[in-house]
C-alpha cells in the first residue's frame, strides 16, 4: 500500500469516525403531524436504463415513466447496492447495507441473521400513523403482515409460463437450446405464442407461475389479466379510495411490478412496437470480457455467462441475430410495464388534491446486461447491472424536470423517507440489527445537492459463492464503487478493473493496471472502505 493510499484512507476513516458520531438509532421527528406526505413507492423487477428518460435504448417506448420524470428529479447515476433480487429488496426496505447485515443471498429478509431484528420501512411507517397498503413484487419473499392492506395474493408471480400438459417450460416458438434454461428464465415471446388456453385445471396452454393456476387466453381481447395489470388495477382503486376519505390518515404505498423480469412474456400488440427487423442494438464490442476478471471469481456455469452461451447457440452463434430478439422481448416488456405504470399514475393524478400531497418513488431492484461483455443476466459488478432508474417526484411537484448526475443508491431512500414523513423511533428491533445505512436525498431534491452528506460514490457488492469456508465473510466478496466519473471493481482474489466514463461509457477499457491511475485507485479505495467502515479492499 503505498503512503498516499495511507493517508487518504486515515482522512476516510476519521470522517467515518465522525458521521458515525453523529448519528443515533433512535429516530426523530421534525415534521409537523398535518405536513406529512402520503408516499407511493413503485419498484420494478430488472429494469436497466432502457426507458426515454434515461436514454438507454433508442427505440425504448415509456410515455408514462418519461411524464413522470418531467414532473420529477431523476437521478441518472443511481445504483443498486446488491445486483439480484433477494438482497436487494432486503437492503431497501430496511436501509441496511449488505456488508453491514452479510446478506449476500436468497435469504428472506424476516430469516435473515441481522435483518430479522431491524424494522422495515413499512413497520416503522405504521408506528408512526401512516396506512401502510402494498401489492405485487415488493420484498422478495417477504412477510405481507408487516403491510397493513395487502392487495394480490403473497407469493410474486413471474407468470404467466407455459403448461404443456405436465410441466411447465419455454413457449414452443422459443428455440433450443435457451429454452432449455426452463420456464422462468427461458422464456420470452407474445401471448399468442401460447395458443388457445381455455382456462381449464390441467389444460395446455398458459398457467400462473408458481401455483400453476390456469389462465385463460382465447385472443388479445378475451383473457385473463396478467399479474403486473391486476397490480395496477389494485393500486388505481386503491387511489381513488383513499381520494374520497374526508379525513386523510397519510399512507404509504408501494406497488411492484415484474416486468420485464423472465419470463418475458406480453400482449401482442406491445411486439408489435418493435418489429424484429427494425430492432436497434447498443453499442457492443467481441471480446470485451478479455480484460475482466469475473470469471476468475465466479464458477464458469454462471447464469449471465450461460444464458449468452446458450442464447447464441440457439440462433447460429450470430449474436446480432440472437440479441434482436431478446432485445425486443425485452423492450415489449419495459412497454407493458409503463402501461402498468400509467394506470397508477392517472388515478393519483386524477385525483388533485390527493396528488398534490404525496411523493412519488419510481425504481428498480437492479439493472440487467444484455450481452455486454459475453453476459446476460443480472449481478455482475458492472454498469449494466448496478445501474438504476431512479426518479423521485416531490409533493407539489409542477414540472421539476430535473437530472442529479451525483451516485447515489438505493440505500438512500430509507432515510429519504424518515426525513420526508418525520419518522421517529428506532429502525432496529433489537441491539442484533444492523445499522441504518445511506443519507436523506432532500439536499437534492429541496435544492441544489450542495449539502449532501453522503459519500462521493455508490457501493455495490456482488456475493461470492464460490466453495469457502468464509463465504459469508465480507472480506470474500467482491465489490464495485462508481463514482460521477469512475468505476472501481475489486474482486475477492484481489484482481482489478477500473473504468473512466468520461470517455469510455461502455467500460470497454480497462485501465487498473496503468500506473498513471494508481492515485485514482486510492482514492476509490479509500473511499469505498470509508462505506463499509473497515478496511476490506486492500
């Protein structure tokens, strides 16, 4: 380590040592009771940045995410703290980091070693008076008693999937071998793919996902609803409910859509925006992984690396041919899903007085790569995967129409909340729960971002599960750091990238190994240690 890297991570830890001084388990309110937002919170499952807002695909249809941020702030360099579902949504809503509470995993949150004795935001909405209602995919696997209206049943449903009859699997027209992968994972196409279903126990066709209860589709216009538009449905009801309350208790909602998660399956008419011939790819270079170390750190049969194997071998190895078709799976999906969105957006916005007064939350659990550097899948350490959209429309909103390049993560909304809806009392159960990660997003929001007191970058951990012994150690795991200009990844076995978006934003170059940067590095270091609070990344 050398002297510089020394120093700064003195400063790092003496201004950790500080924060940490400051701050309290116990909450406090400085809002005053009738000040209180109502808050709705809409958490989408695998969306990367392919929305018009964000610009991460040209062709990318999302009048109502785009409306929504015009009338917002978004923050176009936000992050997920842990790239896959489980340990992200645990994160979220219970604002602890994942090296804080060891949760790499699939693990439920009310499971979970740590986070079983911290509160999650919903609790500690309840404690302080707020109608707490949800429905579809929130937390992953969560506990439906800590809300107190539930909507759709409890377990999230991926589906529909495709019934052959005696199992589920990939809609026919999928090719092999990515249909292989199963029902879930392999599967991607328009409704009409899966022929007639009656709608009868045991017939072929289209079944729910997990319960495998028929549904039934005869055409586009006569079927049953799929899960992300009863969501919807629920939630606009929901609204105008709550809009014709004389007294007003606030509330907070959250609303959770699965699409474009796989399956990615829809109506027709949203393939139908994206003719397979027209489609567009992102910029994509061969061989871009030779300069990466993640398959030194993960098994070689990862899901990411498989399923562009495999999506490839079912489309001649031609990899333009191949992602056209995932891609345009993909963008029917995001298209469906900001139809959902929509609907949510209308019963608040028709409804004047109500939204008026409530905050409006719109994110994902994680990114998605589409066959950047010889992946496709989630949680990987890279920009595709770690990065977010992330728009928050305060009360009041008129137009805001405002971008935030500074990193910030999904850890920060926790303490957004507290600070917006004045939450007092403790965010731990116990003195076995983790701490209260992130910072208040108001300097932002409020003004101009000049009293931030957060970190200069956002912290994402990818969880190592290769054979160890300690593979639930935090010094095993493998972590990135971005920063506005940078990304640092540093590895469990010690291996390097490092990636300057100014000039290169696709992270095709790696320049880790150039001593030129050495003082960059430290300085990312220092600064990612200062987050976790020890020095792991050495």
């Amino acid at each position: 380590m050398t002297l510089f890297h020394r120093l700064i991570l003195m400063v790092g830890f003496c201004s950790h040592a500080a924060v940490a001084a400051t701050s309290t388990d116990t909450l406090n309110s400085t809002v005053k009771k009738d000040d209180r937002p109502n808050i709705v919170m809409i958490v989408v499952d695998d969306l990367n940045d392919y929305q018009g807002a964000f610009g991460g695909h040209p062709q990318a249809i999302t009048p109502n995410i785009d409306r929504l941020a015009k009338s917002g702030i978004r923050f176009t360099n936000a992050h997920s703290n842990v790239p896959v579902c489980q340990p992200s949504r645990n994160s979220l809503f219970t604002g602890v980091y994942p090296h804080d509470s060891g949760d790499f995993g699939w693990i439920p949150q009310h499971k979970q070693k740590v986070l079983k004795h911290n509160k999650t935001i919903m609790e500690l909405f309840n404690e302080n008076g707020y109608y707490t209602l949800g429905s579809g995919k929130l937390m992953h696997g969560g506990q439906t008693k800590n809300w107190q209206e539930w909507g759709m049943p409890h377990k999230h449903d991926y589906g529909p999937v495709y019934f052959d009859g005696k199992k589920t699997g990939a809609v026919p027209t999928v090719p092999e071998p990515f249909s292989q992968i199963g029902a879930i994972d392999g599967g991607y196409g328009r409704l009409s793919e899966g022929g007639i279903s009656t709608g009868k126990k045991n017939s072929v066709g289209w079944v729910y996902g997990w319960d495998k209860k028929p549904m039934r589709y005869i055409d586009a216009n006569n079927r049953d609803l799929l899960p992300d538009e009863l969501h919807a449905q629920w939630a606009a009801k929901k609204l105008h409910q709550l809009a014709k309350k004389k007294q007003q208790q606030p509330f907070f909602m959250g609303v959770g859509f699965v699409r474009p998660h796989t399956p990615m399956y829809a109506p027709d008419r949203f393939f139908d925006m994206f003719p397979i011939e027209t489609i567009e790819l992102t910029p994509w270079m061969k061989n871009d992984q030779k300069d990466t170390f993640y398959r030194d750190n993960f098994r070689d049969d990862m899901k990411g690396l498989r399923y562009y194997k495999s999506l490839l071998a079912s489309y001649d190895n031609d990899h333009e041919t191949a992602l056209k078709h995932f891609v345009q799976a993909y963008l029917a999906c995001v298209a469906f899903m900001d139809e959902q969105v929509g609907k949510v957006l209308d019963a608040l916005d028709s409804n004047p007085e109500l939204s008026k007064n409530t905050m409006v939350v719109f994110t994902a659990d994680h990114g998605w790569q589409m066959g950047e550097k010889g992946y496709i899948f989630k949680n990987s350490p890279w920009e595709e995967s770690t990065r977010i959209p992330y728009i928050i429309r305060p009360v009041n909103a008129k137009n805001i129409n405002r971008s935030v390049d500074h990193p910030v993560s999904l850890i920060d909304l926790f303490p957004t909340f507290v600070d917006y809806a004045g939450l007092a009392g403790s965010n731990k159960k116990n003195k076995k729960a983790g701490a209260l990660g992130g910072y208040s997003l108001r300097s932002f929001i409020d003004n101009d971002g000049s009293q931030w007191q957060g970190p200069n970058g956002a912290l994402t951990v990818v969880g190592n599960y290769k054979e160890s012994s300690k593979k639930s150690a935090v010094s095993e795991q493998n972590f990135a750091y971005r920063t506005k200009d940078w990304r640092y990844i540093r590895y469990s076995d010690g291996q390097e990238e490092l990636y300057n978006h100014k000039n290169d934003p696709y992270e095709w170059n790696n320049i880790a190994s150039n001593i030129e940067y050495r003082e960059v590095k430290a300085k990312m270091i220092a600064e990612a240690n200062q987050i976790i609070g020890q020095e792991i990344i050495k």
